[in-house]
C-alpha cells in the first residue's frame, strides 16, 4: 500500500474521545508494559489495543536492534582486536569498532525514539495511523 495516499484518510476515531483511551495510547509507547496492560485491559477499545500493538511493536523492535548491535559490537571488538595485536596500532582499531558499532546502534536507536514520538502524536491527536516504515506491516500482521 502506498502510505502516502492513506495518510489523509486517518482521523479521530469515536473511542479515541475518551481521555482515558488517548492517555493510555500515548503511554503505551515509552513504557511498553503500559501497552501490555492496556491491550489486556482495554480489549473492547480498537483505539488502545491498536496503539498499544504498535508501541509493544517498536520495543520489541528496539531490544531486537540493541541485541544485534551488541553482537555486532563484540565481534567487531574481537576482529579489531585481533588486527590491533597483528599491527601493533595500540588499540586503535579496537576504538573504532566501538566507534562504529556505537555509532550505528545510536542511530538505529535515534530512529527507534522518533517512531515513539510519532506514535505519541498520532495516540494524543486521536487517530489510528500507522507508524511510518513499520506500522502498515504491524497493522497486517494483527488484524487478519
């Protein structure tokens, strides 16, 4: 599906007007076990369980990129490490694998706290819009 075109179409949704629905689906982003109590709680409200589905998403996304990055970062640490001692470049390539590996997990990371924000957004404003890259495909996968 082409987001774009469809981004227009979102709008506030009737359970959406309760205060307490749009509270617990913005909390539901930076604190996923709000988004699990929620989504067992707030069944009847497609609203929360919507929001809290993509919120448990991108966390389990998060710990997915932080667990990789840091397999990553230690193999990388290894290679260097070794490259170092056959070089003698005094540790200096074992700092850029933590330079780099570093550097591609808090991107990866930084990217993870702007879909928050936007989930956050969406959930205070009232609508059901899925999250940019990830959202459509989260959407599909749940609501079969």
């Amino acid at each position: 599906m082409d987001n774009m075109n469809n981004q227009q179409n979102y709008g506030p949704v009737p359970d959406s007007q309760d205060g307490g629905n749009k509270a617990l689906a913005a909390l539901a982003y930076p604190f996923w076990l709000v988004g699990l109590i929620a989504f067992l709680v707030k069944k009847d409200s497609a609203y929360v369980k919507f929001h809290s589905i993509q919120a448990i998403a991108v966390a389990v996304i998060g710990l997915a990129v932080s667990a990789v990055m840091t397999v990553i970062g230690a193999i990388l640490g290894v290679i260097f490490g070794l490259m170092d001692v056959m070089l003698g470049a005094n540790g200096m390539l074992g700092s850029l694998a933590t330079v780099l590996s570093g550097g591609i997990g808090g991107i990866l990371g930084l990217g993870i706290l702007v879909l928050q924000i936007i989930g956050i957004i969406n959930a205070v404003q009232g609508t059901m819009k899925p999250l940019p890259i990830i959202g459509e495909k989260i959407d599909s996968m749940f609501n079969k």
